[in-house]
C-alpha cells in the first residue's frame, strides 16, 4: 500500500514538472543564466530548458553597427559553461506571453546586473522567444535577443527597473 502511494505521488510530481507552462519556462531560463562571480550557470538546466534544435541569435551594437550572432542551442550552451570572474545577475521586468496549443512565443525585457545588489543595470535586452510543447513538456526552441542601445532606450511599458517578476 505504502508503495502505491508513493509511486502514485512520483506520478503526479514528474507530471506536473513536465507540463511546465511557458512562462515557468522562460523564469527558469533566467535563473539557470543568472550566477555569482566565479560561478557557472546552471549548465543542466540549460540543457533541459532548450529543444535538441534549437537556435540562439543576438544583436549587439558595436560602432554604430549591428551584429548578428548566430548559434545552436548546444554552442549557445558551449559559450556559457566556463567560470567568469564577474557575476551575471538576470532580472525579468516585462513578460507577454501568447500562446496556441504547442506553440508560444514570449516577448521579455530582462535588466542585466553583475552585481546583484546594484541599483542600476548595466544594460537591458529585449527578447523573443519561441516555444514548441513537445509531448507535455515546453522547451526553448529560438531565443532573439537585442541589447538596449542608448540612441533607443527600450520601454519598461509600466514596469519598475529591479521588480524582478
């Protein structure tokens, strides 16, 4: 009986993980990114957060000029796993999520602080996500984002700098 009960509490705890909604998703992504200095982020994690297939492209400007990056999941995850010497502080201030049966995308502004008890961030992105539900489970399948440029300050559209969501 003991055994039942348990196996049946297994059940219903690995189905609620895998049928993880969007914006869990997107939450956890931040948090596996973020670390203390002289800390990896949450590799693992990353890994179970992006599909096999996925794709990462970043903008930064340099010089005036826009530069794409383009990787896969895995080099994204590659670039990541090394040990800095700053800390990389995520946090999440705009969130809208659209959804239809095993698709959503989630539109995000995220401020970036290497010092997580700093007041101001040392800049601010904006991303776009993209999300496939495979079986009951969401992963990241593209993930575009762009680094705020001073010449066009990306809106808050209400939202404080530093209320995390």
């Amino acid at each position: 009986m003991r055994f039942s009960f348990m196996l049946f509490v297994s059940v219903l705890s690995n189905s609620a993980s895998a049928s993880s909604a969007p914006e869990e998703v997107v939450g956890a992504l931040f948090e596996a990114l973020s670390h203390a200095p002289k800390e990896k982020p949450d590799i693992e994690k990353l890994k179970a957060l992006f599909h096999a297939e996925a794709k990462i492209f970043g903008v930064q400007q340099a010089n005036a000029k826009s530069n794409l990056m383009a990787v896969s999941g895995a080099e994204f995850i590659t670039l990541l796993d090394k040990v800095p010497e700053k800390g990389f502080f995520e946090c999440e201030v705009v969130r809208k999520v659209q959804r239809y049966d095993r698709f959503a995308q989630v539109y995000s502004v995220a401020e970036t602080r290497f010092n997580k008890d700093q007041k101001k961030p040392d800049f601010t992105g904006v991303n776009s996500i993209q999300l496939y539900k495979q079986e009951n489970e969401w992963q990241i399948l593209s993930l575009y984002y762009q680094i705020e440029s001073p010449s066009n300050p990306i809106s808050l559209e209400g939202a404080k700098s530093g209320a995390c969501l």
